[in-house]
C-alpha cells in the first residue's frame, strides 16, 4: 500500500482513462483529486468510488481550454488540501484531459486546430507551469501523448501533432524540474476502447479489425491497460525514469 499522504491531480477524471487513473491510484491509498469540465454527476460517481476504497478524493470543475481560469483553480485546489491535510501542496499531477477532433489535413478547419491547441498543448503547457509551485518536491508529472505520434492513421495530423509537441514539452519539463527532484514522462496509449473512441469502434469495424491484426497482442486497448502503467509511475520504484515516452499500445504497428 502506498503513503496515503500522497496526494493526485488527474484532470479529465470523471471518465475513460482519466477515470481509470484515479481509481487505480486511490486502490494505492492515495488521496486523488480529479478535474471534470461539464460532467459532475459522472465526477461525483469517481470520488464516491474512491471514498469506498477507503482514501479521500473531491471533484473540481476546470475547463483545460481556459489558461485564464488556472490562477483561481489553483488558489480554490490549495484552500481545499489546506484546510483538508494542513498543507496545500500535492505529488502528482496527471495531464489526462482531453478532446477527440479527427479531419484529413486538407479538411482541418481553423476552429478544429484551435480547439485541439488549446486542450492537448497551450493547456498542458501552462496547467504544468501554474502547478508547478504546487507540486511537493521528488513529486511526478505525467503527460498523455498518442501512439498516433509514432505512427500515422490519415485524419490525425492535428492531434498528433499537439501530442509531439506534448513529448517534446516534457523532455524539457524533465530537465528543468530535475533539480527538484520531479520526475516528467509521457505514456502513449495505442487505441483504447472508451467513449472517446466510440465513434470508431462503432462505425469501423473493418478499421478496428485491421488494427488488431497489426497488433502485436492481438486486440485493442482497454482503459486498465493504461491506469496501472500511470500508478507505477507514481511510485517510488519508477523514481529513475524521467523524461521517457512509454507507448502503451499493445505492439501496435511494428
């Protein structure tokens, strides 16, 4: 069992990977706080979940596109762990969240970009640099990329290349942080059966078929397959690895 004075952010956590990275990280006897955008009946679910195991846990509203809104959420994140453990600091910070945009290059729009930037790179970027004043040394930070940064499925050039900037983002992010003693790696999943990718398992079964013959396992990803990999960077058996990308993909087009 982990210290349970060990504290999580996951953002995103009221659903599909970010909801399975809470509650693996609660099963440790962590104290694990989630972020949700507009879901909070889903949100209040995962902390009702996570107090049954027996550790603590709260939801906060943030909208990950918004940078204007980091300086108050971390004011109202740092009141609550005060008042609740005496100190307003955490650990681990899990940049999870995120959007599902998908369109040939010469169909992007403009808007599409956008939105894709805002959540899966200026967000990240600036979430990192608002927290990290809050962040306990020898603490973690785990940043969310894509196999799709490895290789190339037509309709994902955007997203991917939000997801390249993330890896390259957090190879600095390790080296500055290092002296502190935080840790900084990227986990790539391949494609993972959530509601985020409902769309495509629903529509393409012939594109998920093919994906599984590619695939060195032999099926496509589920959410646990990728929780359990963010615990163990958590622990204190993952403090040498830094500034790593580990795919999480199944051996997904070798």
């Amino acid at each position: 069992m982990a210290t349970k004075n060990k504290i999580a952010l996951v953002t995103g956590g009221s659903r599909g990977l970010g909801k399975n990275m809470a509650l693996r990280l609660a099963q440790q006897g962590y104290q694990v706080l989630i972020t949700y955008k507009s879901n909070k009946e889903e949100a209040e679910k995962v902390i009702t979940a996570i107090l049954e195991m027996g550790t603590s846990g709260a939801a906060f509203q943030l909208d990950t596109a918004d940078t204007k809104a980091f300086d108050t959420f971390f004011a109202t994140l740092s009141n609550y762990l005060e008042k609740d453990n005496g100190n307003g600091r955490f650990d681990f910070l899990v940049n999870n969240a995120g959007i599902d945009r998908r369109a040939l290059i010469a169909q992007t729009t403009e808007e599409e970009f956008d939105e894709l930037f805002q959540v899966h790179l200026k967000g990240v970027y600036f979430l990192t640099q608002k927290a990290l004043p809050f962040i306990n040394d020898h603490g973690r930070i785990i940043n969310l990329s894509t196999g799709l940064a490895r290789f190339v499925t037509p309709g994902y050039a955007a997203y991917a290349a939000m997801k390249g900037g993330i890896e390259v983002f957090t190879r600095y992010l390790a080296k500055e942080v290092g002296s502190r003693g935080i840790t900084a790696n990227v986990v790539a999943p391949g494609i993972i059966e959530t509601d985020f990718t409902r769309s495509v398992f629903e529509h393409a079964p012939e594109a998920i078929a093919h994906i599984k013959s590619q695939t060195a396992l032999g099926r496509t990803g589920v959410p646990d397959d990728i929780g359990g990999i963010v615990t163990f960077l958590c622990t204190e058996e993952a403090c040498w690895i830094t500034a790593q990308r580990i795919e999480a993909s199944g051996g997904m087009f070798l």
